[in-house]
C-alpha cells in the first residue's frame, strides 16, 4: 500500500485538512479493499478446504469397508485357529490344519484436515462443522491405534510361530501384503493369502506351553475383532453425519 505526497504546495489550514482527509480516506478504502480482498480469498480457501474434507472421508469410507471386511474374515479366521489348537490338544489335526496369525489393516487418512485445521481458511468454516470433524478425526485416530495394536498384540502372542525360519524372501513377503486388497478378493483368496504369510508350521513341535499362549492370544485377538467392529461401525455412521452437514 503506498500514500503519495500531494502533488501542489499547502498553503492554508483549509488546505491541508483536505488533504489529511482525502489521504485518510484513501487509506480507509485502501484497507477496506484488502480486507475485502482477504475475506473472499479466506472463504474461497474455507470451500476448497470443506471439499477437500469430504473427499477425504468419502476415500476413507471406502478403506473403512475394506477393513471392516477383513476384521470379519480375520475373526473368522482367528475362531478357525482355536478349533485347530483343540485338535492339536487331542491328538486330532486333519491333514491341511494350520493357524493363521496375519492381521492386515488399512490406515484412514488425515491429510486434508491437519491442512485445514492449520490453514487461515479454518475460521472461515463454520464452527459446527469444525467440531463435527474434528471428532470425527479424534474418533478416527483412536480406530488407527486400535487396529494397530490388535495387530501388534497377535504378533506377540504368536511369537512361537513367526519366529519361525523365514520360508520366503523379504521382497516376496512385501509383495503378498501390498497385493492385499479385499475390493478384489474372495474369502478364500484372502484366506490363502493369508496361509501363505503366515509360513510353513511343524504344529507338532508346539509344547502344551505354548499352545496355552497361542489359545490366549487367539481368544484375545476375538475380542479384539469384536471391539473394532463396534468401533468401525459408530465411525462410518461419524462418516456420514460429516457428509450430511458439509452438504
């Protein structure tokens, strides 16, 4: 912004009010012209931040099915592991039994939000909606850490199996994991995905020990399934209420 001098001397009083008065509101107009400027550029920013938001829960919607369908198939499969632990207690494995302990999950996202919450447009979003969000993101950041840690927690009580001698490369591993998406998958493609992860197993080695451990772990990986059912389930209807307020 810059205030020129005026052009002509001053030579009166009168004068130099005049002048005085014709800079000041210049420089009223000046100001009122930025901030008009700052205003619709902030609000514009506000509407590229809600859009980008609700794209962001509508692709999070999508990875929250995906996980929901694999926390049903992983209970499935962790219910499986119990009746196998049973018949290695009694003496009874069928040929083709073996425990699954792979837990895959998908991570939901918060870009879009740490960029709106850490913009200028933020106070430009109506604050309703901003608290709407940010309990949904709250909300969504706990369901990360859940399904993060019930995926750790079998790790460790399965350690007697995938401590095992690797049977496949590194390379091949990754491989497996990053061709997982349930969207293409049938239950028994993921379940022999998920076999093949999961190793060769000599069963017959276990000590009556560990087979205690893995049939807590199982039992505990259940409650685990069934807790973040819950959880992805009050998250989606979290999902929809965004959708439905940001409309």
């Amino acid at each position: 912004m810059d205030v020129h001098a005026p052009h002509e001397s001053v030579h009166t009083w009168k004068s130099f009010f005049i002048h005085i008065a014709i800079i000041t509101i210049g420089l009223l107009i000046a100001i009122c012209l930025e901030k008009t400027v700052e205003y619709f550029h902030h609000r514009h920013q506000a509407r590229e931040g809600v859009a980008g938001l609700l794209r962001e829960v509508n692709e999070n919607r999508e990875t929250l099915q995906k996980d929901t369908t694999i926390n049903e198939w992983a209970e499935r499969q962790h219910r499986a592991d119990l009746g196998v632990l049973r018949r290695l207690r009694a003496g009874t494995l069928r040929p083709g039994d073996r425990l699954i302990f792979i837990r895959p999950y998908v991570l939901l996202i918060d870009s879009a939000w740490k960029i709106v919450h850490e913009s200028d447009a933020a106070p430009y979003i109506p604050y309703d909606l901003m608290v709407i969000y940010g309990s949904l993101y709250d909300a969504q950041e706990y369901v990360n850490k859940e399904a993060n840690s019930a995926s750790y927690e079998l790790q460790r009580a399965t350690a007697a199996l995938n401590t095992e001698q690797e049977n496949m490369s590194r390379d091949e591993e990754n491989r497996l994991q990053g061709a997982i998406d349930v969207s293409l998958m049938t239950v028994e493609s993921y379940d022999a995905a998920m076999s093949k992860l999961s190793g060769d197993q000599d069963l017959s080695r276990l000590s009556p020990a560990q087979i205690d451990r893995l049939e807590q772990g199982f039992q505990q990986a259940i409650t685990d399934d069934r807790r973040l059912s819950r959880f992805y389930l009050s998250l989606g209807r979290s999902y929809d209420q965004a959708v439905a307020k940001s409309h």
